[in-house]
C-alpha cells in the first residue's frame, strides 16, 4: 500500500508540506499548471533548494503582486512568475507560510517576522475594514468548486477550508460560511491548500499517516487577545478530529492552523513509522532557524505492506485501512437506533448500518457496525458507548479494495447529471449517477428521482 509518512517533530504549515510534495517528485511545473486551474491573479509562485541546519530541502513560497517593488528596493534576490529550482544563496525572499506564521489568524507579528499576515475573521485589532476586501468561505469554495481542478483536489481542498472555517466560526461566534478571509491571508491559504491537494494527487492519492503531533510553548498576540501556544483556531482543528498534541520545548509556535487542518483531512492515524519502506524522503524547509530543532518536515513515501498484500500488486486497485466497530444490541429502540446512524454519518463515519440476528436466549437483535478512520476509532467508540445500549464494543482494522474512481457529467433532458465510474487494470468495470447530482437536478426539474437517474443511465455510453 502507498503510504506517505509525514514526520512533522518541527510542526507543519501549507508551504512546508508543499515543499516537501516537491522534494519527494512532485514537478513545479506541473503544480503551477494545475494551480491556475483557479482562475485566481495576484500571485506567483517561487520554489528554491536550501538547508537548515544542514538538512537539504525545498522552500515553496507564495508571492503576491505588490510585493514586487518592495523585493527590488532592497535589491534581494529575482521575483519569478513561474516556479523556479535553484540554490539558496545570500539573498532571502520575503518567505510566505512560515510555520510561524498564521495563514488564518490575526496575529500582531514582531517587525523580524514577515511582512504579510495571513488573516481572517472579525478583526478586532483595526481591520474590520478588510472585509470588503477579503473572502469569505463560501466565496472561496466557491471560486475553487468552479474551477477546473479534478473533482478530489476540489472535494478535500473544500474540505480542509471547511475545518478552518468550523473552528474560525466557533472562535468568532460565527456560521461557517461567513468567516472571513483577508485579502493576502486568502491568496496565500486558496494555493497552499488547493497546491497540498494537488500534491498529493499527483504523487498518487498515498495513504498518509503522521508522527504525533507536536507544538511550541510560548505566547502569541492576536485578534482574540494575548493567548498561549497552540493558538485558538490550531486547537479547535485538532480537537475536532479529535487529535492529541503535546508540547515541546522549542519557545514559538510550530503548527498553523492551515498545517492542522491538512493533518486533520488527510492523516489516518498519527504514531511511529510502522512497516514503512522508505522509497523517496523530501523536506520541506520553514524559514526561521528554531532553537531545540531543524525548520523542517519530513515526508516518507513508500509502501507498507502485509503479508496478504503480495497479491494485491497484481491489479491497480486502490487500497486503505479502515476500523469497524460493532456492537450486538437487544433492548434499543428504533427511534434511538435511527438517531445515532444520522449522528454517526454527520460525525465523519466512513459507513453505519445495523443487521438482524439471533442473540442468546433466542432473542432478536441487531449488529451495529460503524466503518471508520483509524485516527477515529475512539471517538466512535465513546459514540457508541454513550448513545447506545451497549456495554462493550468490537474493534478490529479491516482493509479494503477499491476500485479507482473517476467522475464524468452527462447531458440529459432535465440537465447534467455526474456519473461515477469505476476502473480496474484500466478497464470500466462500474458506472454510476451519483445521488446528490441526481437529486439536485430531479429537484430543479420538479420530476421523480427514479426518471433522472434512468435518464442518465440511459445517456451515459461506455467507452
């Protein structure tokens, strides 16, 4: 199984993750060409070799259109319009995502940090202005669910903006939808989320897994005030998925609030290496030198595999590991049974179903089993366990085969409708409307569900 190990002991941001995407394979130049699939200006990329602390990685930053003048005033290094490799020399570019810096909050940096804050929300600390200016979430799901980005980089880069968006809320006392992006906080979190995505794409959509994670002590200031480290929005992202963080001895913070939404989405699990065969190391640099640790990240690819997996190299499905959870039930009510199935689909459970059994003394009852994450399992468990009748639970890893999936739209009388399809070695084994698509349009049409997916079954031709 594909599996990319992201060691994160020095934390992570966006740009830090990206830079390490681009160390393990990932071409600049083919990221730059997806990224503009955003229909979004203001901005270039810049992508140069360097080290820290003797490590050798790669430094991506996110320049935006104004800083160019400030850039030849000081007679630093080139700006670039397009990503560019070379070595890190004396000059230094006014670096953008330094894990340091918050690509969300509205933090009040020293005059030693970088220029640009990566802000959002209301904030209180004079730039309630900005919002006629800046974005909000639905706006940037928006600008990225009508580009042109394959349907995966548009659902999971939606999805890490919904995370900010979530805890941002919570912390602002506001709906999801109206938390607000500044202006350069925007640009810089639109391409270093949808840039993660893509990365990961490219590099084949791995199983990712991480160390555990880990944050600076310390004070930092923002719009909520003076707060210690980890900051507000870091910590309501990582208790949302629910993921333990300890604290390290380095003086500043190591984690942003973009690094812990992309930790939350993607990793399954955090913990040592575990069966991992390194094929490819990349490393990602930060731009400060940290006191008690290299400015890095460090992203493992490889395969993990076991002994049942010898087979599974024979066909290109995809595969992945999932827990399940189950319980034998015979004293809950169908009302409750129904309440936790919708609880437990809203909460991010993979599956939840129930079946009919026998259990002793002749009585019948139903299995419930809740198909989940692995990083997920204990919060489904106290899920169960207080919703349910249940004294115990079952828990045990399961992987699974998959086919892989592509997404294709067909034209129908009542409008397009997306079709789900589903290869293996290559060939079309599956074909499917997918439900929300047909309900959208049997809604709008005003006709039975049942007609439009016999209408797209109907337009849809096999290749």
């Amino acid at each position: 199984m594909k599996t990319l190990y992201l060691d994160i002991f020095s934390g992570l941001s966006g740009d830090m993750l990206i830079g390490a995407l681009i160390d393990l394979g990932v071409d600049p130049q083919r990221l730059e060409k997806e990224l503009a699939r955003l229909d979004l200006d203001g901005y270039h990329t810049h992508v140069k070799r360097g080290h820290k602390a003797s490590i050798e990685g790669v430094k991506f930053d996110v320049h935006l259109a104004h800083e160019h003048t400030h850039e030849h005033s000081h007679g630093g290094g080139l700006t670039h319009t397009h990503p560019h490799m070379h070595e890190d020399k004396s000059h230094r570019h006014h670096d953008h995502g330094d894990p340091h810096e918050h690509e969300h909050e509205h933090h009040d940096h020293d005059h030693n940090q970088e220029k640009h804050e990566h802000s959002h929300g209301h904030d209180s600390e004079g730039h309630g202005h900005e919002h006629s200016h800046g974005r909000n979430y639905a706006q940037i799901r928006e600008i990225i669910n009508l580009s042109s980005l394959s349907d995966w980089v548009k659902q999971k880069a939606v999805a890490v903006f919904h995370r900010i968006a979530v805890a941002e809320g919570k912390i602002h006392g506001l709906p999801p939808e109206q938390v607000h992006f500044h202006e350069v906080g925007a640009v810089d979190s639109i391409v270093d989320i949808v840039g993660a995505c893509i990365g990961l794409e490219i590099l084949g959509k791995p199983r990712v897994v991480a160390a555990p994670v880990v944050e600076g002590t310390g004070w930092i200031n923002c719009a909520h005030g003076r707060f210690p480290i980890p900051a507000p929005a870091t910590l309501a992202i990582l208790g949302a998925r629910g993921i333990p963080v300890s604290q390290c001895e380095e003086p500043q913070e190591l984690l942003t609030p973009t690094g812990a939404a992309l930790l939350a989405e993607f990793a399954e699990s955090f913990g040592p290496m575990r069966d991992l065969v390194a094929e490819r190391i990349g490393f990602g640099l930060g731009t400060r030198d940290n006191k008690t640790r290299p400015n890095v990240v460090r992203a493992v690819l490889g395969e993990t595999k076991t002994p049942d997996q010898a087979s599974a190299t024979k066909h290109d499905w995809e595969t992945d590991t999932v827990t399940v959870l189950e319980a034998n039930l015979d004293d809950l009510s169908g009302e409750i049974l129904g309440y936790f199935v919708e609880k437990a689909l809203g909460m991010g459970a993979l599956d939840v179903f129930h079946t009919p059994i026998q259990m002793k003394k002749n009585r019948p009852g139903v299995l419930l089993t809740v198909l989940c994450a692995e990083g997920e399992s204990d919060k489904f468990s106290e899920l169960m366990l207080r919703e349910t009748s249940t004294f115990g639970i079952r828990r045990y890893t399961a992987e699974r085969r998959k086919l892989r999936r592509e997404f294709t739209k067909v034209k129908t009388a009542f409008g397009e409708v997306t079709i789900k399809l589903g290869k293996l070695d290559g060939k079309l084994v599956q074909a499917a409307p997918e439900y929300e698509s047909c309900k959208a349009v049997a809604e709008k049409a005003g006709v039975p569900l049942k007609e439009i997916y016999e209408a797209a079954n109907k337009a849809f031709k096999v290749p």
